[in-house]
C-alpha cells in the first residue's frame, strides 16, 4: 500500500528527462516556479518522513523563492524545533529530487527509511504544516507538497495560507513546543516518583468545543498519557450544553457523553473555548455525583510544585550556595472557596484578593516573581518575571539546577499570555507524575466548604456598590449589616454579593459548614437582595 502511494504521486509529477539538477541548499530548492511541481512533491514526502522520524512531532514546509523574480518558486522543509531542516538529511532530499523514475523514488525512500531505522506504513502518525508566499505558483505547488504528504501513509497535511516565512517556523516551534517541554518536565522526575504510581488514562470533556478537536490532532503526541476525548466536538453534542468546564465546576453532576467505562479515572473538562480547566471522577456509574476539583485546587497543586522547587532552591540541602529570594504571590477572588484560602495561607503564602475577571487577576500576578492566580471556575495561569527567569537560568549547583530546570519548563509550558486549558491540563499531569500523586491524594489536600451561588433578578444592579474585592457591600447602606447579621447564625459562614458584570443579576455566594446551612444562607441574603 505504502509502495503504491509513493508510485503514484511521484506518476502524478514525473521529472523531465532533461530537468535540471536539484540541490537543497541554505534555501531548499529554487527554480523557474512552473518547473518546481517533481521537486516540492518530493519535498513533501521528504517532511512527513521527517515528521515520522521525529515520532509526530510537526514539521513545516514553506513554498516561496524569497527575494528571487516572481516567476522564480521555492520549497524548504522546517525541522520540528521551527529551525532549518537537519543537515543529515540534506543529501536525501537531494537524492529524492533528482531520482529520474518513480521506480528510483521508491527505491531511495526504502533504503532510507531502512537506514534511518523508519517504520513505513502504519501505526505511526505524522504531521506537515503547510504554507506559500503570494507568487502566483504557489497554489500549483501547494498542491504537489500535499500530494507528496500524503503519499506516506499516516501524514496530515495542515495548509496554514499564505504566510510570510518566519511565522511559518514560528507555528511549528510552538506546535512541537508544547510536547517537547511536557517531556522535559516529565524527564525531570525523580526516578523513585511517578511513572507508574498512577494511572495513565486520562479522559477529557471538550465541550463539544475547540479545545476537544485540537486535543483530538495532538493527543498521540503526548507521550507517557493515554488520553480518551469525550465531547470532542466532531459529534452531534451541542457546545457547552450538559457539558463542559462551567457546567461541570457549578452543577458538580456527571457530563453529557460519559459513561459507566469513565467511573473512577481522573477526567478533565474544558470550556467551549478552552480557556477554563476543571478536573473530576466519577464516584459510581449508579450515582450522577462526581468528586470535583476546581480552580482552587488546581491553584494549590501547582503552589506546592513550585513552592518545593523554590525550597530546594533555596533549602536545608543547599549548603553554601546562592539563595534566590523570590516574591511568590497567589491571587484570588471573592469566590475561592474558604478552604483554599485557609490552606494556602497555612503555606505561609502571601494571598491576596481581587475584583471577579481576568484582568484583575492577571494584572495582580504580574507584579510578583512568580505570580499566580485562578478562579474557582478555572480560569488562570502561573505568571514568571522575565528577572526571575534570567536569574533561574543562572544557577548552576546540581539541585539548584534540577529545580530551576523544572520552573523554566513550567514558565514554557503554561501560557504566559491567559489562562489556557490545554497547556494547564499538561502542566497538572506533570505535576501529578512528579509527586506521584493519585486523583485521591490531590482531593485530599483539603475538604471544600459546602457552597451555594444564587442569582437575583433586581430593577438595577448597580445599585449595589461593593468595595474590599467585592467581599463587602457599601451602597445600599445598611445591607452589609443585614447580611453580617445572617452570617453570624452559622459556623465557618460567609456570604456575599455583586452585581455580575456579564449578566443582569445579582450573584449572591454562600459558604457554611453543611450543604443545608449554605443554602439557607444564600436564601436568607438573597431575599434582602430583592
Ligand atoms: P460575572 O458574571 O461578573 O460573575 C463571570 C464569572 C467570572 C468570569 C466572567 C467572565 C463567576 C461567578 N463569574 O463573571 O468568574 O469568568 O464571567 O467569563 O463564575
Ligand atoms: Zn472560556
């Protein structure tokens, strides 16, 4: 099958007897644009069999002649790190361009993949992103290198458009980024953790959204994971509906699409576009409840990961060596819940509240050396100051290094720009395989108050004026004294409201010691609401 493939698509651009010699120099290969199909088509079958050789790991292929005349055309193949293809492979490139007959391509291909240790045909997947300059053969030859990428069985050819040449590297540094720097973090557990203490299976709720499609393309790339999608958004559910990070972190029941195979495995579940993560399991396939980690507890999993890699840095262990003070700073809202809050000051950590919305919270982390924030739905990031990372870079004592090292993959890995589902969920797997922690064991890391969130349909919402991050009502005058008053009828109580700024209601937060007390606490503040 693999043979007829690579037969037909070099019969579907044969070389002239007469063509010119091709070499891949610094440029891949150049010529007149309309004689450039053999080549980029051979070009083509040469990046996915990169591809397959670097185990997935996305390659590129730009088609432009640069500064040449227009009538000029090009090809060059992006190596998986976004840089120039490996020199090694030049001289096969060379071969595949100049190989007379479709019979002589098959042959080099085979000896090569033979030499290179390259399994052809099968299990093995492979990616080539695909772009061209503005010349006007650029839609010919885009179609030659997607016949060549395809001509290996397994490849996918991504077009990305017209592009200028270095976003094209850019897009498949970043795309291989991603998994290159998960399995740096993961070379970086220690070797009595992890691997094997748990469990590997993970399965995801997509939503019916973005983040499930995308995860669906990247997911055998992720090595070490076995990673199920459920909601992958090419079915017939419907984006976030019974589904999906929001409904899962407020109604804490079982998503749509899963089913009594997911009972007990550690699930993750994304917003439609997949800048929220909230964690769950399944308790039983009897039962509709799930055991729910939310933002919080994401939040306090990753303070404990960096927070023992500061320690080593700057611990016991490390006799005589440069200390690295670092302001480390965990931002919250309102709607924490009061066991994270209790939990990470017992840390010793500075916390401090913000306004509901990202942007308060982010703006608030970056003023910290390492800052970090989420909100109880799932939003949010881990922030590192540019000084930091010069400074991490810079330690060179072997434990300091480990440590530093595992900081500077994480500074990579989480996304510095907004709260990023994807890169959180690998950030949370890594940290999982680091301490060799189970579902249960991070769940355990404190017992969430009961809570209870109640909206309020009133003539303005705006009326109500808060200050002190929204925990404190100062307009009206008068309701924050009614609403203290039926706080203080419970233990561990604590209630608030504001106006949403994203809906024409008045949210009213309720915590209290029991399920019962946290609704009847909500009930009673929401009618003073009214
Ligand atoms: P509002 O409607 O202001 O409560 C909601 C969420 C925020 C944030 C924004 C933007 C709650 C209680 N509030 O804001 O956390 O995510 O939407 O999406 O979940
Ligand atoms: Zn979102």
């Amino acid at each position: 099958e693999q043979r007829g493939a690579l037969l037909a698509a070099a019969a579907l651009f044969p070389r002239p007897p007469d063509g010119a010699r091709f070499s891949y120099g610094t440029a891949g290969f150049r010529a007149e644009g309309v004689t450039m199909g053999p080549a980029v088509c051979r070009a083509g079958v040469v990046a996915a069999l990169r591809s397959v050789k670097l185990g997935g790991a996305a390659v590129g292929l730009v088609i432009t002649a640069s500064h040449n005349p227009v009538r000029d055309n090009g090809v060059k193949i992006v190596d998986a790190d976004g840089g120039m293809l490996s020199q090694d492979w030049e001289p096969f490139a060379d071969a595949l361009a100049n190989a007379p007959t479709p019979d002589d391509l098959l042959q080099i291909v085979l000896q090569f993949a033979k030499d290179e240790e390259i399994k052809l045909g099968g299990s093995h997947s492979a990616q080539v992103l695909l772009a061209r300059d503005t010349r006007p053969t650029g839609e010919y030859l885009l179609d030659a290198a997607v016949k060549g990428v395809n001509a290996m069985i397994g490849a996918v050819a991504v077009d990305m458009g017209i592009l200028t040449t270095p976003q094209l590297h850019w897009m498949v540094r970043s795309s291989s980024e991603f998994t290159s720097l998960l399995l740096c973090l993961l070379e970086l557990v220690p070797k009595d953790k992890g691997a094997d203490v748990m469990n590997n299976r993970l399965i995801v709720d997509g939503a019916n959204g973005i983040g499930g499609l995308k995860l669906e393309e990247i997911k055998a790339k992720i090595s070490g994971l076995d990673i199920h999608v459920r909601n992958s958004g090419k079915g017939e559910g419907i984006l976030n509906e019974s589904c999906g990070a929001d409904f899962v972190q407020k109604e804490k029941v079982v998503p749509l699409g899963f089913g009594p195979e997911d009972v007990g495995f550690r699930c993750a579940s994304f917003d439609g576009d997949a800048d929220r993560l909230v964690y769950f399991r399944i308790v039983s396939s009897s039962d509709n409840r799930i055991d729910l980690i939310d933002g919080d507890k994401i939040l306090s999993l990753f303070v404990l990961f960096i927070r023992e890699q500061l320690d080593i840095i700057n611990g016991k262990d490390n006799k005589g060596n440069e200390v690295l003070p670092t302001c480390f700073g965990v931002v919250q809202t309102a709607y924490a819940n009061g066991a994270s809050t209790d939990f990470l000051k017992n840390l010793g950590l500075e916390v401090v509240f913000t306004p509901t919305g990202v942007k308060y919270l982010h703006k608030e982390a970056l003023k910290y050396d390492i800052g970090i924030y989420f909100e109880a739905n799932g939003h949010g990031t881990v922030l590192f100051s540019d000084h930091f990372v010069s400074q991490l870079e810079s330690l060179t004592s072997f434990l300091q290094h480990q440590a530093a090292m595992r900081l500077l993959a994480t500074s990579r890995l989480i996304n510095q720009a907004v709260g990023d589902a994807l890169s959180g969920m690998l950030l949370v797997e890594a940290v999982l395989q680091y301490k060799g922690w189970s579902f249960q064991n991070w769940c355990d890391l404190y017992t969430d108050l009961p809570s209870r969130q109640l909206k309020v349909k009133v003539q303005d919402r705006n009326a109500i004026v808060t200050t002190d991050a929204e925990r404190r009502v100062c307009q009206p005058s008068g309701l924050q004294e009614l609403i203290d008053g039926e706080i203080s009828n419970y233990s561990h109580g604590r209630c608030f409201v504001r106006p949403s700024g994203t809906e024409d209601v008045v949210r009213v937060y309720a915590e209290a010691s029991s399920e019962e007390a946290a609704d009847s606490l909500a009930k009673r503040v929401a009618q003073h609401v009214e």
